[in-house]
C-alpha cells in the first residue's frame, strides 16, 4: 500500500511580518512571487493566503505597466537571475 506523502504547510510570509501594503515598486519583496520567466506564482507554491497574493498580483500588474517588470522574456534566452539587471 502506497504511503501518503507528507508535505510542509507553507505559510503566507506576509503576515507572519504583518504586511498591509505591498508596494509596486518593492522588487525585492515580489521577486520570490515571480518565475523565472517573470510569470507570477499561484498560491500553492509560494503559500501565500489568498488576500496577500490578490495583493501581490495587483503590485507585479502595477509594476509591469510602469516598465520595472517585462511582460514576456524572450524562450531562447532565459536569464538564471532575472533580477540582476533590475535595479
């Protein structure tokens, strides 16, 4: 008989540090919500509670709108750290 795997309950990092607001311009703080291909990151992988990761998502539309974001990144050149040229 197959046993059940055990996996551990991610919780929302922004509210074990109270987070009311999640600023746009904050790359730092939406970088771990996005992929690698700058796609944003459902709830069951990054644990985060569905009101902090409405928020998430409005700030990364905000930011991708004001250019601090790109839409799309190009299939044949991923960059491992897609961040490093933000600033």
């Amino acid at each position: 008989m197959a046993e059940r795997r055990k996996f551990k309950k991610r919780f929302c990092k922004y509210c074990e540090s109270k987070v009311d607001y999640i600023d746009y311009k904050d790359l730092g703080l939406l970088k771990f919500s996005l992929s690698e291909r700058f796609k944003i990151m459902p709830r069951r992988l990054t644990g985060n509670c569905k009101r902090h990761q409405e928020l998430v998502t409005g700030a990364i539309k905000r930011a991708r709108q004001t250019a601090l974001i790109p839409y799309i990144v190009d299939r044949k050149n991923v960059v491992e750290n897609p961040f490093e040229n933000l600033k």
